[in-house]
C-alpha cells in the first residue's frame, strides 16, 4: 500500500514539474515574441532608429524579465532531473530580478534609505553568490576529500 502511494505521489509530482515546466516555455516564448514586437515598433516609429531612455529601459527591462524566466525554467528542469533546488541557481534568479529592478529603477522616485536598502540587497546576493560558486568549486576541485569528510561526519 505504502509503495503504490509512493509511486502515486511520485506520477502527480513529475506531472505537476512537467507541467511548469512547458508553462514556463508558453510564458517565454510569448515573452519573446513581445520583445520583438515592441522593439520593432520602438524602432520603426518616428524618429525611426532612435529609442528615448525610457524606451531603453523598458527593453533593457524585458531582457532582464525574459531572462528570469529562462532561469526559473533551470531550476525548475533541475528540479525535475535531481529532485533537489540548486541554491546557486536561485542566487542567480535573484541577481537578475534585483538586477532588473536596478536598470529599471528611476532614482528620484526612491528615498536614500530605499536606495541603500536595494544597495545592500545586491552586495548580499552577490556575496552569497559568490560564497555558493565558491563552495561548489572546491567539491570539484577535490571530491575524494568532500566523500573522506562526509564519512567522518558519519562516524562522529
């Protein structure tokens, strides 16, 4: 009984991921193709093949949108190949997202306080980024001293 409940929740749980995950694809794709419209009619109206600032970011910031679509569409496909969430990969999503609102951020609108909160954001991100990359370096670096140190926890 507890085996076919097991493999129950394991069907509803890949049909579940499987359908995020062409979701996400319909919602980027569609992205996309509005991207490439507004581009197209940004460029062609008068003055043609000059984009104003605001035009600029608007762009600059459904570049970023886009992007962190096709990064939730990572985590997600890892999600379903390794049933685990890969912090990195969400460290990167939030980059981008922070990032887009950065790009996209008009600055008289904010108080300073607001600004450095947003500031302190993005350098604690990064760190832990950074942090994260640094960590997965060294378990690829040397894998047999990760596999000697996880047998001595166990032993402990």
């Amino acid at each position: 009984m507890v085996k076919i409940i097991g493999r129950i929740l394991k069907f509803f749980e890949r049909l579940i991921v499987g359908s995020l995950i062409l979701m996400m694809m319909v919602v980027i794709l569609l992205s996309t193709i509005e991207l490439a419209r507004i581009l197209v009619l940004d460029i062609i109206t008068p003055p043609s093949y000059l984009l104003d600032i605001n035009e600029l970011l608007d762009v600059f910031g459904f570049f970023m949108l886009i992007l962190i679509g096709v990064e939730l569409l990572e985590t997600i496909r890892a999600y379903l190949n390794e049933h685990e969430v890969h912090v990195e990969i969400v460290l990167e999503v939030a980059l981008i997202a922070v990032a887009r609102k950065v790009v996209i951020i008009d600055v008289k609108e904010y108080s300073p306080g607001t600004l450095l909160a947003i500031a302190a954001i993005v350098v604690s991100l990064a760190g832990a980024y950074y942090l994260q990359k640094q960590i997965r370096n060294r378990r690829e670096i040397n894998p047999q001293k990760k596999i000697d140190n996880e047998v001595k926890e166990t032993l402990k």
